[in-house]
C-alpha cells in the first residue's frame, strides 16, 4: 500500500533528511587514504546514538541479505556498490568509496547516498560518479504531480544511455516514510508515459546507481556485499524526495561542500565513537 504523506509529516521527514544529509558530508570529510572502513563505521555510530536517531540498517534483514546487517552504514569500496558490508578495509588513493544511510528520527526515515574518490581521482571515476548525479538530478526533476514513475525511470535510464553505462533493474529506488522501504518500487530503466501517477505526498528515494562496462551482480561471501558481476567500478546517488503540489522537494540534499574541507580524517577519527 503507498501512503501519502501531510505536509507536517514531510517536514518532520525533512529533519530526518537534513541529519542523513550532516552524516554523509562528514563522511566525505573523513574517507582518506589510510583510514579504516570500521572506523567511519563507528564514527556515525557515535553521531546517530547523540542524535537520538535510530539505524534502519541495524536490523535490516530482507531475503537477499546474510542479516541482520548489524552496522549503520553500507560502504561499498570500487566495484561493490550496494549494501557493502564494513569490515577493516584501508581505503587506498584512488579508491571509489559509496556511502549509503538510512535512519529514522522520530518515527520518520530519510535514505541516502553518494559517491566520492579517495585522493587521486581517475577521470573515468569521476565521470560515473557524475552520470549518477546528473541521472538524479534529472530524475529529481520529472518528480512532479501528473508525471507518471515511468517518467523517473526513463529520465534515470536516458543519462545513463548518454554515457554508455548499462542499467541493472534488480535493485532501484522505492517509497519510504515510516520504514526505509515502502511501494512503490522505482526502476532506473524504463518508459515514459508508464506507471503510478505520481501525486503531492508521494516520498521517493530515488537512486541511480551504474557500473562501467555490466549490468549484472555478484555477491561477496558475506551475504550482503553487492559488486559488478566483471569487476568494473561503479557509483551510486540518491536522494529522499517530497511530490508537493509545487516543485520536488530533496529532503537530503546536502550543503556545498568545498573541495578542501574533504580528507580532514585523521585527527579527527583519532578518537573514536564507539
């Protein structure tokens, strides 16, 4: 069943959506080369527990995963791309690093992602992470009262298409509000014109996510490590999204952020939350 929201419980959506969205910028200020996975694990360990929020990942367990997942956060290094696992990883120059959060605060959930390179970026990294954004964007902006959620599939499919990147269907964008995962389910491929006529108090996260050269999977022996079935990088966005009777409204957009303010890691995850 899809439940439309009240625009007090969007907004009470939208506190939620602005902490998802302070958690994944201190994130990107954190993952540098030399830092541990399980550290930026227990670091946003440490800001939902002072927040008093609540993880959705914590005892996430759907049929496809080895659950419960047991962290807050899903940090997908390179070829992973979804609900990577944290271990004791130490992210390396160059690496591609996907950051993925969900919590609840106050019985209202908001869900988020980005993708950011480790030091020294390779131009062929930086070019899917900015097809992602751009397919987010696009999709973002199709997010309106008449349009159709074959609209966000084909606005998400179209750039892809543009750079060359194949587009998995197995895993896409859906409703959420009081659980992380509601109807309905949004493809990142599809046509216009098609499906659920999108109506103000629809809440969507909407979320590209492409690898290089495949649109098959694989997954690691952890049960939840999902990666590109040849090994080609990959990258993923995401945004929780409002329809209002006006424009789409990003509940997780995140504050610019200056290039310098990223890798500002060790001294800070020199204490640790635990």
């Amino acid at each position: 069943m899809i439940e439309l929201k009240t625009p007090a419980e969007i907004q009470r959506m939208h506190v939620t959506g602005r902490f998802v969205a302070e958690v994944l910028s201190e994130v990107g200020r954190l993952a540098d080369v030399g830092v541990n996975l399980l550290d930026l694990e227990h670091h946003v360990r440490g800001m939902i527990e002072r927040r008093g929020a609540e993880s959705c990942y914590w005892d996430y367990a759907p049929s496809f995963g080895d659950g419960p997942f047991r962290n807050v956060i899903c940090l997908s290094v390179n070829d992973a791309v979804l609900h990577g696992l944290p271990h004791d990883y130490t992210l390396r120059d160059g690496d591609v690093l996907s950051a993925d959060l969900a919590v609840g605060i106050d019985g209202w959930v908001a869900d988020s992602a980005r993708t950011i390179v480790v030091g020294t970026a390779a131009e062929e990294d930086l070019r899917i992470i900015r097809a992602t954004e751009e397919a987010l964007e696009a999709a973002i902006e199709v997010a309106r009262p008449g349009n159709r959620l074959g609209d966000i599939s084909a606005a998400i499919w179209a750039v892809a298409r543009d750079y060359g990147y194949p587009v998995n269907t197995e895993f896409g964008g859906h409703g959420l509000g009081r659980t992380m995962h509601e109807a309905p389910h949004v493809p990142n491929k599809g046509k216009a014109g098609r499906g659920l006529t999108l109506r103000p108090g629809l809440t969507l996260a909407l979320e590209p996510w492409f690898a290089r050269t495949t649109d098959r999977i694989v997954y690691d022996p952890d049960g939840w490590t999902i990666r590109s079935a040849d090994g080609s990088r990959t990258a993923h966005s995401e945004h929780t999204v409002a329809i209002t009777e006006d424009a789409p409204l990003v509940l997780t957009r995140r504050e610019p952020e200056h290039p310098a303010t990223q890798g500002e890691s060790a001294a800070r995850l020199s204490t640790k939350d635990a």
